[in-house]
C-alpha cells in the first residue's frame, strides 16, 4: 500500500487540493526497531471544503532517523518519494574513510570556504560541514594536523580543497560492511516529503524525511 500513498501524493488534484499531517507517533530509533507514523490527509475543494479524509498509517521497519514530519503544514513538500541513493544514506551503504589532514591552512576562512561550496556541490546540503570540521583554531591549528571520517563520497571534494590550500590530506582507512558496526545499513531507504518542482530531492531546503530499512502503508 506503500506505493499507493505514494501515488496519491504526487497527483496534480492532491497538490492542489490536499494535505496531511502527522496525528500521532509510536516507537523507538534503532536498528532492531519499527515506528509508526499516523497521518490524516484531506482534499478540499476551492471553497475550502473538505470533500475527502483519510487516516494513513506509515510503518517504518528498522528506523534510522526522522526530520520535519512534526510541521503542521508540509507544503510544497507533500510529494513522497523513497529513494535508495541520497546523501542521507552515505553513512549507511557507502564505505567510510578515516582520513588525516597534515597542515593548518594559512587562509582557514578560505578553506572553510571553500569546503562549504564543495559539500554544497556534491551533497546539496544535506551533510553539514561542521559535523566533519570543528573546533578549528583550538583542535586543529594547535596540533597542525586532524583526523576526520567521512562517507566515501566526499573523499574527492575534500581532496581537491586540500590540496588547493596546501594541506596534505591522507587516507588511513576505509571501513566498510560489518566493520562499520551499526553504520552498516545497506537496506537503508530515504522516505522523503518533497516536491521536485520547488526544490531537487538531492537539495536540501528542508524537506521532511524518514530513514528506514523498510516501509509499510496502510489505510484505517
């Protein structure tokens, strides 16, 4: 039923006419757990009448993480999509790198800079630059040199920031499958409440979002 819901929110009749919100929610985070996520949807007419309610109920198998479903309107971003590829999933199907920067840059504003735009590029906002770097002038500056552990995809921006500003950037490890422990989630799937047409999925502007391994709908 999954796919139903789906469908129904990405109608032209639903966007212009139809919304929901989350009424109730039950569960735990956690590898071995599952969440509920109860919905009311509704399609007014242009007068503003309601002409149609609906009671949904999302189960979310194995819940990573959840964003935004606490919003009391989701607009624009009313459109379901479950995508298996997203920078939300890195950390969990993408090998992670513990890396090594060896040298403080001599323009660190520039650098941060320029590391933003990167991660903007590849990542659409998504992974916050200061998840990876913090504590710059205290941490970094003082010892010369930092360690930092990135999903694989943002090996090849940081590189090139690195090695632009002059700081040797090295990879020490890269942890994949069972290694990663809890990180390992390679069924993991993105639920995301967006709307293409106002913002790419791929682009964060605040859309809500569920992280499951797997998702079940059911209408009462």
């Amino acid at each position: 039923m999954i796919e139903k819901l789906i469908e129904l929110t990405n109608t032209i009749e639903f966007y212009q006419n139809g919304h929901f919100h989350l009424t109730n929610l039950k569960g735990e985070i956690g590898q071995f757990k599952t969440m509920e996520f109860n919905f009311v949807i509704e399609e007014r007419d242009d007068n503003g009448k309601t002409y149609n309610v609906e009671h949904w109920n999302l189960i979310a198998h194995r819940t990573i993480d959840f964003k935004g479903i606490f919003e009391d309107l989701y607009l624009p971003y009313i459109k379901l999509k479950i995508l298996n590829d997203h920078p939300l999933l890195w950390m969990y199907n993408q090998p992670n790198l513990e890396c090594e920067l060896i040298k403080f840059p001599e323009n660190p504003s520039e650098f941060i800079g320029d590391l933003f735009f990167e991660y903007e590029k590849i990542a659409g906002n998504w992974i916050p630059l200061h998840k990876t770097f913090w504590a710059l002038n205290k941490y970094y500056k003082e010892n010369g040199k930092r360690n930092i552990s990135v999903p694989k995809p943002l090996k090849e921006p940081i590189e090139k920031v690195c090695k632009k500003h002059g700081v040797d950037f090295k990879v020490k490890k890269e942890i994949d499958s069972y290694d990663k422990g809890y990180a390992n989630r390679p069924n993991a799937k993105l639920l995301i409440f967006g709307n293409e047409d106002a913002s790419p999925d791929n682009y964060n502007l605040g859309q809500p979002y569920i992280i499951a391994d797997e998702f079940i709908a059911n209408k009462k």
